[in-house]
C-alpha cells in the first residue's frame, strides 16, 4: 500500500477551484440539476487546474469507466485524484 503526500497548498486551490461544482452536486441530491449546467462548471474547473477541458478530446478516448468517473466526479474525489496522481 503506498502512502499519497498531500500537498494542502495545492489541495486547497483544487478545493477552490471545485467549490461551485460541489455545490452543484449537492444540490443535485435534492433538485434536478441541469446536465450541461454541470457541464459548464466542470470544464471551468478543468480550465482553471490544466487550462484545458475535456472538450478539447473525442469522447470516444475516454473508456465507459472514464466517463463514470467523470460524472461523479466533486470535489472530494479531486482531491484524492490529484493527490494520487502528484498535482502539486
């Protein structure tokens, strides 16, 4: 089992850059959220962490375990990503 490193510095500006989008997801829980509403904040993120979106690929380079995660994809769950993949 390996340890992740946190780097709270660069975890914190993930958690920033992802706040509306979590809140989107919350309130998903209890209204219908629009689809493309998620979409938008999303690739807002994306610009904001890799200056770039998943808009920019075919969808057809993402595998269907791809696309799931990306679905559920909020704020706690970026964080852990990037932990484990060495955002910093």
């Amino acid at each position: 089992m390996s340890t992740i490193a946190f780097d709270q510095f660069a975890l914190t500006r993930i958690a920033d850059f992802a706040r509306s989008l979590s809140l989107l997801h919350q309130a998903s829980r209890r209204r219908i959220v629009d689809d493309d509403q998620i979409d938008r904040e999303f690739n807002a993120v994306c610009m904001s962490v890799w200056g770039y979106t998943t808009d920019d690929f075919s969808d057809g380079l993402f595998s269907g375990e791809d696309h799931a995660f990306l679905d559920r994809l909020d704020e706690a769950h970026a964080r852990i990503f990037a932990a484990e993949h060495g955002y910093c």
